[in-house]
C-alpha cells in the first residue's frame, strides 16, 4: 500500500511539474488576451466615433468584431500551449464556418447589406425614401433589417438585402424639391390671361421660391384641353402643402375670372332607323 502511494504522489508530483508552468502561462495568456481584447474594443470603437462617414452601429460591429478576433486567437494561443495542433482545430473551424455560412447565407447576406448601407450612407436617419417598393420615413437602421414608417403609421420591416439590391429614391437628401402641376384649360380660354394669373397665386404663396424662377408653359394641345404646364421650387419640407396649396388656389383664381376646366366629354348623335 505504500508503495501505491508513493507511486500516486510521484506521478502527481511529475503532472504538477510538466503541466504547472503550463497552467500558469496559460491563464496569464488568457487574462493577457481578454485585456488586450477589451483594449482593442474601445480603441476600435473611438476611432468610429471620430469619423463623421461612420455610423454608430457600424462603429459599435466593428468594436464587437475586432474583440472576438483578438479571444479567439489568444483561444489558439492557450491550446498550442498545451501542445493542441491549432492547424487541424483552425481547419475544422474553417470548414465548419463554411457550413454555417452556406446554411445562414440569406442572414449573411442582409448583414453585408447592413454594413454597405452604414457606409455609403444612402439614406439616414428621418429621411423620407423609396425603397424595395416601399415608400415611408427611415425609423431605424440595424446590420439585418431597414425599420420604416408610412404617412398613415403603419410600421414596415424590410431586409437590407432588398433595399440594398433595388433602387433607393431619397426625397429627402436635398434641400430643395420641384413642384410639378399640368393645369388644363378650355379652348375657348385665353392662354395668355390664364397664365397670368396662375403666376399671380405663384407670387402670392411665401414657399415658393423666386431662384430658380417658376416656369409656365403650354405643355400639350389635348384632346379636351390646353394643359399648362407649372413648375415651381420650394424647400423639401414644403413640398406636398405647396402642391396642395397651389392646385386649390387656383381653382378658385379661374373660378373668379371665368376660366374654365373642361372635362372629357362625347357628343352622341341618335340617326332614326327610317334615315
């Protein structure tokens, strides 16, 4: 019985001797890792926040991603330590990445998408766009998913993918909008006179700019009528009261000076059977 436990205290005594130093280098690697890691973190993160072409949440991925790289290598370092082949463990990471990759590919792909939108930037914040057959104001961009809201508050959630993939309409990238009006007016009508006095409502209404000068053109010789065509600038914010402003003061402007609207219409001539 001694002799067993002679032979159990040495062979303790030689797996503290040959893996001790192993331990302890490893938790030093290990604590070493995690401090650089969190280091890494927030250096990554302040150089974001610098940037005025970086949003928030890229800077905040991007933080998150150059963390988990520097654990995963100091992982690596405290295996090889204890004499693990990191060669073939990176190899079945690699292959299994690949797997998850192709299995989460249309995930991968929205947050590809999410990363090409936080950069260039199409779009931000409030603004007011039309994207992936959607038109509404932008509510919250995230690295999966664009949130959108409608004139009527109905909220819309679209994969970056699809927006990112289509044509993107910002109305409210410039400052300034065109309004465009096609007016329609009765032969009979006086061309001249009728353009007069849509001017005259142009003139009348603050929110319509001077620079660039409204334009007023015959647009069109209808089937029913002489459409005039309006063009007019004012600031983006004030583009829809604008319009609607517009179309019914002059309604009662023709109203007022006997300017007709026509409308479509048909003479129908009834031939009796006997002629």
């Amino acid at each position: 019985m001694e002799e067993n436990a002679q032979e159990y205290m040495d062979m303790i005594v030689e797996l503290g001797t040959s893996y001790g130093l192993n331990i302890v280098f490893a938790i030093l690697i290990l604590i070493i890792g995690m401090i650089i890691a969190g280091w890494v973190k927030r250096m990554v993160l302040s150089a974001c926040s610098k940037s005025s072409k970086i949003d928030t949440t890229l800077g905040a991925f991007f933080s998150s991603l150059a963390r988990y790289v520097v654990i995963i290598f100091t992982i690596l370092a405290v295996l090889d330590r204890f004499g693990v082949e990191t060669a073939s463990l990176i190899a079945i990471l690699g292959a299994a990445s690949l797997a998850i990759g192709l299995a989460l590919q249309g995930t991968l792909s929205n947050v590809a998408a999410g990363v090409m939108l936080l950069i260039f930037r199409p779009f931000k914040m409030g603004d007011f766009i039309d994207a992936a057959g959607h038109a509404g104001t932008v509510k919250h961009l995230g690295l999966f998913v664009t949130e959108m809201g409608t004139g009527d508050n109905v909220k819309i959630i679209i994969p970056n993918s699809q927006i990112w993939g289509s044509s993107i309409k910002n109305f409210s990238a410039n400052s300034t909008r065109r309004v465009d009006l096609v007016i329609g007016i009765g032969y009979d009508d006086d061309i001249d006179q009728a353009i007069t006095e849509i001017g005259n409502v142009i003139s009348a209404d603050e929110r319509a700019h001077n620079s660039p000068e409204p334009a007023l053109f015959v647009g069109e010789l209808g089937a029913s009528s002489v459409d005039i065509v309006v063009r007019v600038w004012t600031d983006s914010g004030n583009y829809w009261p604008l319009k609607a402003a517009l179309t019914k003061n002059i309604k009662h402007k023709f109203d007022e000076k006997n300017i007709s609207f026509p409308y479509p219409q048909q003479d129908v001539h009834i031939i009796p059977n006997g002629e």
